[in-house]
C-alpha cells in the first residue's frame, strides 16, 4: 500500500485507498456535463474552463453549449468583434474572461492553425491563459498528466490530507495534487491519471463543498484527517459571502446591459438611467469598464462596446 507525503502528524494516508475510493465514486456520481462527452475539441475545453472560473455549473450549460455552435473554431470567434463576444457572454458574471477568450482566439488563428496547443508552457503564452487553465487544458482535453488545482481539490486535500481548511493557494498545493495521482508500481502515472484530477474535483464541488460538506456521503470519510479531528474550523472563522448588491461590480453590470441590449452606440444619459443610486459610482463603474476594454467612446462622444464604436 502506498502511502502519502506529509499528512496531519496523525499517520500516513493510504493514497492507494483514497486513488481507487475516489474514482469508484466518481464513475457513479460524476455529472453528466455536455464538455465530457466524446469528440470535444480542445477549444470547446479551453471556452468551458473560461466560463466555470467563479461561475456555478449551472449557469454555464446553456450558454457554453451555444457558444461553440456558433464559434465552433477559434477563428469564428476571432472573425467577430470583441462587442459582440461580450453580448453574447450575457449574465455570466466577470465580462472580462469573454474579452480574454477574443484575444485569445485571434491569436489561436493567426499563430496555432486555429487549434489549442497541448503543451502547458505553450498554453501559458496565450492572452488570457494563466496556470490553472492551462493545465486543465492539458489534462482534460488531452489526457495529460498534470496536476490540475482550483478551489474545490484544494479543500479536498487540505481537509482530508492535512486535516484543515484550505489556506491561501500556494506551490505546495500542486505538489500534494502530483503527490496524489494514481500512479503505476513503477512510479509512472497511471492511464487513469487525467480522470482522478476530474474526479478529484467533481468530489469538492458536490460533496466536499466550502459551507455544507456531506461527510456522510464521501467515499474517502474514514481516511479523511478533517472528519477525523472533529472538522475544524479555519482560524478566524469562515469569510461572509461577499455581497453583489449595490456594489460597483453590479453597477457595472447594469450599464453593460444597456450597451448589450443596443444595436449601435448610445448616448450618455442612456446609462445614466441604468443606475440612479450613486453618481459617483456610476462614474466610477463607467470609467472602469472604459480602463478594462470592455467598452469605448465613439469620435461623437457615444459609448459602445469594445469595437462597435
């Protein structure tokens, strides 16, 4: 039996118990999203893993089903304007990932014959591309054996490797996801590597999770070294939810719906209705999406979305 790097202190953590508990589990209770089925592009991978960053999976479906209907390539993407790219990306939240995946399919066209390189270093040199998307590319489209790393498998290992909540992301949760792969008696990683990074996730997002953990339901709950130690909690206590109303970020929104909803330019006092609340935050709002891009201001002092001026 294999056993982990460094746990909680407590003893060593039968990584092969854990490797084959959590893949058993998965095979019944993964989701049935339509980025895994068979013949998905690396694109379609690539254009998922841009939408799920802070958004639920929910919410993604539908809108990343339509998405590569129409820009089944990067280069029918890239044939758009950026404006029309952040209208069709809708109430998804953070319209920026949408101007991010623009840039980054004009440059898949014009420098990678319109395909998502494989290599992680490669996918590290595209606009918009950093760490954790990269080596979900690699794995999840390509079958690479990478560690893959987002909030959900770090409180999985935090918690049932560590026996705590997750801190702040740092180099050493990489090492403990490698630390966690399912590997050969010969060291390598084995075939199915790519499926336990999955897996591993799918585990945080829906039995693990940050606030409701369903210990009850978690095929790793005798191993695990949080469940062990009664489930401590973070020092500090956990972080209210930030909130979204009346914050900038939702009048910033609001004044990208009004520009979304218009087929050209509009005047000034169109998205000063938008929100009526605060003047100056409006102004702010406005200022911030002209500094990030997303919108500009036409030679006849109208606003528009980034490239329909």
């Amino acid at each position: 039996m294999r056993s982990s790097v460094t746990p909680t202190g407590l003893e060593k953590i039968p990584l092969g118990r854990i490797n084959s508990a959590i893949l058993a589990w998965f095979a019944e209770a993964r989701r049935d999203l339509p980025w895994r089925e068979s013949g998905i592009s690396g694109w379609q991978i690539l254009v998922s893993e841009i939408m799920l960053q802070q958004t639920p999976v929910a919410r993604v479906v539908d809108p990343w089903t339509q998405w590569v209907q129409r820009w089944p390539v990067p280069s029918a993407m890239a044939s758009e304007s950026a404006g029309e790219v952040i209208r069709a990306w809708g109430k998804l939240g953070y319209p920026r990932r949408a101007l991010r995946l623009h840039e980054c399919a004009k440059t898949l066209a014009a420098q990678h014959d319109d395909l998502v390189p494989e290599d992680v270093e490669v996918l590290l040199g595209l606009p918009g591309i950093g760490d954790y998307t990269a080596r979900a590319v690699a794995c999840f489209a390509y079958g690479q054996t990478v560690p893959v790393v987002d909030t959900n498998v770090r409180r999985v290992i935090a918690r049932a490797v560590h026996g705590r909540e997750p801190g702040n992301p740092a180099k050493a949760d990489l090492l403990d996801a490698e630390a966690l792969t399912p590997r050969l008696a010969d060291g390598t990683a084995a075939p199915d590597a790519p499926e336990f990074s999955a897996a591993l996730m799918e585990l945080g997002a829906l039995v693990c999770t940050a606030r409701t953990p369903k210990c009850d339901e978690c095929p790793i709950t005798e191993i695990c070294g949080w469940n062990r130690l009664g489930r401590p909690t973070a020092a500090g206590g956990r972080r209210a939810p930030a909130k979204y109303e009346g914050t900038d970020r939702q009048a910033r929104g609001k004044l990208l719906d009004v520009l979304r909803a218009s087929s050209g330019p509009v005047e000034r006092p169109a998205l000063d209705i938008a929100w009526t609340r605060d003047r100056a935050q409006r102004d702010r709002a406005l200022d911030s999406l002209l500094t990030d891009g997303l919108i500009e201001i036409t030679e006849a002092g109208l606003f528009a979305l980034a490239g329909e001026g």
